[in-house]
C-alpha cells in the first residue's frame, strides 16, 4: 500500500481543506495593509483644516477613529486566522509523521537516537507552524506594509521618501545585528536550561549511587555551572533587548528632526521636504510606522532560515525506507493449513548494521507442539533469532518462515494469535492490570484475561488488589517474579500458537523460577514452545538447539 509521506503533499492536502479559511486570511491581510495606511491620511486632512483656521468637523473625526478600529481589527484578525492556519499545518504534519512512525521497521529505531526522532516531532514541527504563523505570510504582508509607507511618504515629501530609503537598509543591518546577537543567546539559554532541567531527574535516579559514593558535591558543582550559563545567557538577552528599542526611537526623532531642519532652510531644500502641517503630522506618523514591519522582518528572515532547517530535518524523516509491506492475503486458516513447520530458519544471515554479521547461516526448524531450546553464549543471536521470527527484521539473506510463509509478511493483526512472545523482563503500559494483560486488543475479552491470570496462578493475587483487575498498575504494584508471570499471562491472553521465550527466569529466585516454569508449563500445553534459556524449563522439555 503506498502512504503520502511528501511533506509537499502534506502542506497542500492541509492548505486544500482550509481552502475557505485561506481565502479570509487573504482578504483580512489586504484589510490589514490598506487600513493601516489611511488613518495618517485622514489626519492630515484634519490637521490641514484646522491650520486653515477651519473645524475638522465630526465627520472626519468619526472616519479617523474608524479607520483606526478597522485598522486593529483586520490586523488582528490576520493574526488570529494566520495562527489557526498554522494550527492545522501543525497538526495535518504531526499526524502523517505519527502514521510514519509506526511504518517504520525496527532498524530504524536501533540506528536512531529515540531523542532526536522527538525533537523532529517537536521542535522541527513548531519551527513548521512558526514558518507560516511569523515566517513567510507575516514577511510578505510585513515587506507589503514597507513598500506602501514608502511610497505614500514618497508622494507627501520627495526629500524624505529619499531620506527613508537610504537609511532603510542601514536600519535593516543594525536590526539584523541585533538579532542574531539576541538569537545566539537565547540558544545558549536554551542549552543551559535543558541541562538545568536533565539535571534534576537524573539526580533523583542516581540519588542513591550519589549518596554512597559521596558525589553530592559534584552534582551540585555541575547544577551551578548551569545555572550561571543560564543567567549569563539570558543577560546578554536583556542588554542586547534593552538598547535595541531606545536606539530605534532616537533615530525615528533624527529622520523627522533632519526633515524638519531639511525644510526650513528653504530655496530647493523647501521643494525636497517642504508639507503642510497635516501633512508634516501624517508623516511623522508614518515614520513611526515604518520601523516596526522593518524590524519584524529582520526575526521574520530568522524563522524563515530555522524553519527551512526544520524541514529538511522532517524531510529526511518522512522519507525514512518503510518496512516490508505484509500479506494481507494471509489468513490464520491458511497458515494453519500450510502443514509447514512451525518455524523454519535456512541458511539465515543477518546483521544489525549490515557489516557486523550476527548470524551466519542458521539452519534449523521446529515442528508444530515440538518444544526447543535454544542455548548459546551470551550475543550468539539467540533474541535476535526472535525478533526475526516477529517480523521486526529482515534477514540479509536465507529464510525465516513461520507455518510455512516469510515472517516478515504475517500481518500484524495476525500476529498476537499466532506468537506469544515473553521477554526477560516485563514492559509496563500505563493502564489498569487489565489492560497490561489485554493491551488493549479487543479480540481479548476479561474472561480471556481472567483465565491467563488464573492459568499463572496471579488470580489471587490481583484480586487482593485495592480495585482488582481494574487497579492501576505501576512498578511497584507487582514484585519482579510477579512481573513475569504477568508476562506471560499477557503472552497466553490471545491463545497463540506458538510461545517465544526469552531466559524469563534468569533474574528469578529459585521458589519464584518454580512459579514461573509451573505456570509455563501449563502454557506451553498443545503449542509449539521455542525458548532460551541456560536451563531448561520443563522436565520434559524437548531437544535443544545451539546458537553460534
Ligand atoms: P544474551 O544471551 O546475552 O541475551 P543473545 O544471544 O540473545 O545474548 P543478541 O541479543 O541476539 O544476543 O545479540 C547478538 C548481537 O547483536 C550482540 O553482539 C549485540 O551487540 C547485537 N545487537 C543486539 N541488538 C542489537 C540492536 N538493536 N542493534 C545493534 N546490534 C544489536
Ligand atoms: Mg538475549
């Protein structure tokens, strides 16, 4: 089946959906631009009428105020639609990677840093929404508002159209200085703080190896240093925040101050910047507006080029191989039916990185209700062998066949009926005991968690529970012996063909190992059991096999 994983395709299909929403942000924006520009215009002709000696009258009073509620009102609502538009980006982005994410085959995890996979999730989409919400649609409206103000000042005053136009991009440099300057700060905050924030539970977790190793000082010593990276950081923030906004008033007074000394020093100096006075105010109020769009700008280039960034990061992760499509074709009867054995392993070679080979041509099958033992020195390939029969690698060459089709091509709603796997040690959900058994799969019903509990002998035990099978399980509800047998009542929940062991008694005490081996015993009654252990399991275990 194929997925729609271009990030283009993603973009359009969300841009398409909001097609009406889109349509109102462009006109809100148009709104916003051309409402901006005339409230300066009617105050000019409102001063020139009182210079004239005449009264502005209410009318044009009514029309200014107005103009200025229309004026933050669309700029407000550009804002608010320009956010929810983001939004939706955020989310139509989030949900493919997420769809991605469990497409993926296993050896992507084992080659990747399961954090920078949620960076991509988190940081790298927000930098997404922060293209669209203050990147590109708030620069072009932002260059928009620029050029218009210009261009008025241009038609009110030749000389200081000239004056702004030259000292614009001196302005833009500074505000860009400044930035980058502020920018570099608030990433070393930011690096500071998340050591600040690490540090914290990795002191609880450690606390007891701190406490006997007598490393309370050098924690605390390391907690400091980053505290003070941090305060230092957001220091040099501040300054550069602080003078940045003084210096842009004093240059906005210079322009209008050089005008107004451009125009009193008559002859053609008078022509270049000589206005009326309404118009001498509604320039100065323009002036004003100028610099706060140029400034914008400047962050706006900045999210533009750590978006561009946060793409290409979700572009190589969208484009990230799938796994192997399964054969959806396949139903439990056929492979049921096939009469192949259990599982088969040929000539089977595999390696993780592809160079280091872990396995080098393992032959051997099991027959259906046959119970084998694997053995083998410790990183022979014995978990490995399992997690090619679960379908979660590939080999690089030879066959892993389970009831007579490749692994890999079992579908995953197959999969639970067909391999109880029971891991060395137990892998808690967050949920009520139930559902650690169940998880969640409505194909097993309470009575089908209620049987494993009793076949693994934890019935009682969970019955004696504040709220029974409804108690919500944490680490220390159940001791590690429990933990296992609740393992593999989770593993049986499904009644599966075939049981996958992985050495589940290796961390057991020899009365709990006793439990565990009675309990699976009881399991492993009519169904292929394939384990590993440096024991066997079962006085009448079958053959064993080695590994390596
Ligand atoms: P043990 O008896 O100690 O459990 P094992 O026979 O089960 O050992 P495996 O866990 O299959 O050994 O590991 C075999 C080799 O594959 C080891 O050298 C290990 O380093 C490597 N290996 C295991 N899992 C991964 C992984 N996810 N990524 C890369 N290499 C791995
Ligand atoms: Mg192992």
């Amino acid at each position: 089946m194929k997925h729609k994983t271009s990030l283009k395709a993603i973009l359009l299909t969300t841009l398409l959906q909001a097609k009406a929403l889109t349509v109102v942000l462009l006109l809100t924006i148009i709104g916003a631009i051309v409402f901006g520009l005339l409230p300066p215009l009617v105050l000019e002709r409102a001063v020139d009428r009182m210079t004239a000696g005449e009264a502005p009258g209410l009318p044009l009073a009514v029309l200014y105020f107005a103009m200025l509620g229309l004026s933050g009102l669309f700029d407000a609502g550009k804002e608010f639609l320009i956010t929810v538009l983001g939004q939706r980006i955020t989310r139509g982005l989030r949900s493919a990677m997420c769809e991605k994410l469990s497409r993926l085959p296993a050896q992507y995890y084992t080659s990747q840093d399961p954090g920078a996979t949620v960076s991509r999730f988190v940081g790298d989409v927000d930098t997404v929404e922060a293209l669209f919400a203050s990147g590109i649609v708030s620069m072009a409206v932002d260059i928009c508002k620029v050029c218009s103000i210009v261009a008025v000042i241009f038609v009110k005053s030749r000389g200081l159209g000239i004056l702004l136009l030259l000292l614009t991009p001196v302005l833009f440099k500074l505000t860009r200085v400044f930035q980058k300057r502020m920018l570099a700060a608030h990433l070393d905050n930011r690096k500071a703080v998340s050591r600040v924030t690490h540090h914290v539970p990795e002191t609880i977790r450690n606390i007891r190896m701190i406490h006997v190793m007598a490393r309370e000082s050098y924690m605390e010593q390391r907690y400091g240093e980053a505290l003070e990276d941090s305060f230092r950081a957001v220091e040099r923030s501040n300054f550069y925040d602080a003078i940045y906004s003084p210096i842009i008033t004093v240059m906005s007074a210079l322009v209008v101050a050089v005008m107004m000394l451009c125009a009193s020093l008559g002859g053609s100096w008078q022509a270049l910047f000589g206005m009326t006075v309404g118009s001498a105010v509604a320039v100065t109020n323009y002036v004003g507006k100028v610099f706060t769009p140029l400034e914008s700008i400047g962050m706006e280039i900045q999210n533009i080029q750590s978006a561009m960034a946060g793409i290409q990061r979700i572009r190589e992760f969208l484009n990230q191989p799938e796994q192997a499509d399964a054969n959806e074709t396949l139903t439990a009867e056929t492979l049921q039916g096939s009469g192949a054995p259990a599982v088969a392993l040929e000539d089977l070679h595999f390696s993780y990185d592809g160079k280091q080979e872990v396995l080098h041509g393992c032959t051997w099958q099991v027959g259906r209700g046959e119970t084998v033992t694997l053995t083998g020195r410790t990183g022979a390939g014995k978990s490995t062998i399992f997690k090619l029969l679960l379908g979660l690698y590939q080999p690089d060459s030879g066959n892993v066949s389970v009831l007579g089709s490749p692994a890999a091509e079992v579908p995953a709603k197959l999969r639970r009926h067909l391999f109880g796997y029971v891991e060395q040690s137990f892998r808690l959900v967050p949920g009520t005991v139930v559902e650690q058994i169940s998880l969640w799969d409505d194909r097993i019903s309470l009575s089908d968690v209620v049987s494993a509990a009793k076949l693994v002998g934890l019935h009682d035990v969970i019955c004696a529970l504040p709220k029974g099978y409804d108690t919500p399980c944490t680490e220390s509800l159940f001791s590690q012996g429990q933990f296992q047998l609740l393992s593999i009542a989770r593993a049986v929940a499904a009644d599966p063909e075939i049981l996958l062991l992985d050495e589940i008694t290796a961390n057991l005490d020899a009365e709990t190992e006793h439990l565990v081996l009675d309990a699976l015993q009881k399991a492993a009654e009519n169904r292929t059991v394939v384990s590993i252990s440096h024991r066997l399991y079962s006085k009448s275990a079958g053959r064993q096999t080695a590994i390596g």
